[in-house]
C-alpha cells in the first residue's frame, strides 16, 4: 500500500504545474481512500474507530466536493453556527495531514517558503499555503478562525482571503472569562453570522443553531461515559485514528455523524479488558513515525489512552441561548487563558484514567507546545509519572529525526517497565 501511495505521490509532484489535475488527483485519491476504509480497511479494529476512520474522510471530502457551500475553519472555530447554515468547514490542519499522508507535504512545504513564508511557521500552515501558492487549494466561499491556542491563525487566514479575494472573520477570544468578556465575543458571533448571511444568500436560524447544540451536549454525555469506563478498560487504539478523534472533538462537534461515534465508543469500550500501561499523549501526533507506531498502534502492552487535545473542553451548553454557550465553549477552553488552566486539566485526566507514562509532542513551529511543556513537565514529575518530552514534526517528515525518537522511546518504555504499573 505505501508503495502505491509514493508512486501517486510522484505522479503529483511531476504534474505540480498543472493545478487543477493536481486537485483532481487529491480528491481522487481521497474518494478511493474512503472506498477502502469502507469496504476492506482493518477488520480487528473496534467498529467505532472503523467508523470513525470512515467519516473522517466524508468529512475532508465534503467541502473539497461543494466548495460553493463550504469555509475554511481551524481547529478551534466556532463551526455550530456552519453546522447549522449547513455549511461544510475545512479545517486547515486536516488538509495539511492528508496531503501530508500523500507524502506531498515536502514540495507544497517548498513551494511556500520559496514564495517567502518563514520557515520557522508551523509545518501546517506552510503546506496549506503551499496548496494555495501552488493553485491546488480549492476557491472556498469565507474563511473563520479564532484567536485561541495558535498565535498563527490570524497571519494564515487573512493571507487566504487576500489571495482568493474572499471574506473572512477573526474571533479575538479574550484571556479571561467575564460577563463582559461574553458579550464581546457574543457581538463578533452575530458579525460574522450577518457576513455568512450575505456571502452565502443563506439564513441563520437560531432554533436551528439550538438543535446543533443539544445533540452536542448529548453528545458530550457519551464522551463522558466513555471516560468513566477508560478508567478501568483499554481498548485497541493507534495515533493515527487518535488524531482523528480531533475531527468529532472540535470542527464537527454538532454533527450526526459525531453523536453516532461517540455512541458506539461508549459501547465499544466496555468490552476490552484493562491492561497493559496506560500512555497519555499530549499535543499533536506525528502520525507517520515508525518508532511511535511501533510502540503505540494497537500495542497490547503500551495502551495509547488519549491525547489532551480531545478533552479540552467537555461541559455541557446552554441551548437557550446558544451564541452565549458558543462564546463561553470558546472562552472557558483550557487551551485559552492561563496556562495552569491546561496543567489542571492534564493532571486530573492523569489521574481519572490512571496513567503510567506521558509523552509530550512539541511541534516544529508551535510556540504553544514548545512554550511551556517544562512548566508541565515539571508539575507531572511531581505527580511520580514518567514524563518525555520528544521535538519533531507531525507534517514534515524532514524535521522528524526517526533515530533519535527510537532510542527516547526505547528508554522511556524501558523505565515504565522497570518500574511496573502506577496505580
């Protein structure tokens, strides 16, 4: 499979000066892709994350079938109010990952920083914009992001929209929560619902906006029944569909498809015994590095259990008044604010899921990841968890030094192992 994969890899960086074949081949790939998962993918695994697998790549697909009803989204956007126009997001992030996946991510990588994109951005946004300068990156309809945990956001949005002559809106979040806080951003919700309005000839519905966010609290009740039971079962995992979870957690929170997964993750889960030890993953993950997979992918000794990303935010959202709920979702993210908030957060998901060992990923480009991982490292250390701390690139294999994660990794399972389980 890998073998075709390069050979398809080739086939577009030989035709880079043809755009639209490019973005052809991109989309067909991605539609076979999805055929696989569909009807072969991997049996053994549990039918939640085979689903999962599955709309993950609807989801990718969507905006890349019907550009004219899509938007360019990050992570962390406020796409309920898309869900309900029945707009399709693309989230940046995802895109690079995929192209990525087609082992392009080198030549769109190029392509930007020869166009004279800093070479110390983050490896998403320079293959995103390397799509872009490369005339491969679908013409979508706007552009939103938020201010929230990537200092990059602003810089990369507002370079799309002033290529593709499109509108786009920037969420400014505030560091701290307040009533007044929550009307700010209330009042930027309803600016960019009126440009969504104009620019798509659609109407915002609020009662609409209500039934998204009831079926994400519902939702969010099978996460949290799935948290309680990782408390005392472990079931198959790899990093790959780990980050994929990153799809249902955050840009399709509200979605049909999402409430489905959830549901039968809470089911799922409950038929695997615990064992083996418990590994928590904080930050992003290179999906693609042999010595990770080799420890980590569906491994009966070392459980992957979940990534800190996942669980940032998981309270319920007042339907009543749903622009006040989004605007608090978005505010009260532990990624927002003081960092002791997200250390909080991790440290009581150490304890809740009874973790042995963590590993955090600092990422070539994110100030966040690499800003205060000794901060964290130091607060998990006191806790009596091993803690390891590895710099690479989940985008660009380059800037993965495979030799050097190895030998960490090896040590560091040889000291979980030493030690034996924590709890």
């Amino acid at each position: 499979m890998e073998k075709i994969i390069k050979a398809y890899s080739n086939l577009m960086k030989r035709n880079l000066d043809k755009p639209e074949l490019v973005k052809f081949l991109i989309k067909i790939g991605l539609e076979v892709a999805k055929l696989w998962v569909d009807y072969v993918g991997d049996k053994d695994a549990p039918e939640s994350l085979r689903y999962l697998n599955s709309i993950c790549f609807k989801f990718i697909l969507e905006p890349l079938r019907d550009p004219n009803n899509s938007a360019f989204v990050n992570l962390l956007a406020p796409t309920e109010i898309l869900h309900s126009m029945d707009i399709y997001p693309l989230f940046i992030e995802a895109y690079s990952s995929f192209i990525s996946g087609f082992y392009c991510e080198n030549a769109f990588i190029d392509k930007a920083t020869a166009e004279g994109i800093s070479d110390t951005l983050c490896s998403y946004h320079k293959t995103f914009l390397g799509a872009l300068e490369l005339s491969i990156l679908p013409k979508l309809k706007f552009a939103v992001t938020s201010s929230i945990l990537c200092d990059g956001n602003s810089n990369t949005f507002r370079y799309i929209a002033n290529r593709y002559k499109i509108p786009y809106y920037i969420i400014d979040i505030p560091y701290g929560y307040s009533e007044e806080s929550v009307r700010y951003v209330v009042n930027q919700l309803k600016e960019m619902i009126s440009i969504v309005e104009a620019i798509t000839q659609k109407r915002f519905d609020i009662d609409r906006l209500r039934e998204i966010i009831r079926l994400e609290n519902r939702t969010k009740g099978y996460i949290r029944s799935y948290l309680e039971s990782l408390k005392n079962h472990t079931m198959p995992n790899s990093i790959s569909l780990e980050m994929y979870k990153l799809f249902v957690t955050h840009p399709y929170m509200g979605r049909e498809e999402t409430f489905r997964f959830f549901k039968i993750l809470a089911d799922d889960v409950i038929k695997y015994p615990d064992s083996g030890y418990r590994i928590f993953w904080i930050h992003i993950m290179p999906y693609f590095s042999y010595p990770i997979q080799r420890y980590l992918n569906f491994n009966k000794d070392f459980k992957l259990i979940g990534c800190d990303l996942n669980f940032d935010y998981l309270e319920d959202m007042d339907e009543r008044k749903p622009l006040e709920a989004i605007a608090r979702k978005l505010m009260l993210n532990v990624n927002n604010g003081n960092f002791k908030r997200k250390i909080d957060n991790i440290k009581k998901l150490i304890i809740d899921l009874k973790v042995d060992g963590v590993i955090h990923f600092c990422q070539w480009g994110c100030k966040q990841s690499f800003g205060g991982f000794m901060l964290l490292k130091k607060e998990i250390e006191k806790m009596g968890i091993p803690f390891l701390a590895i710099d690479g690139d989940a985008v660009d294999r380059r800037n993965n030094p495979e030799e050097q994660i190895n030998t960490r990794l090896s040590a560091f399972f040889e000291v979980l192992t030493e030690r034996g389980k924590r709890w």
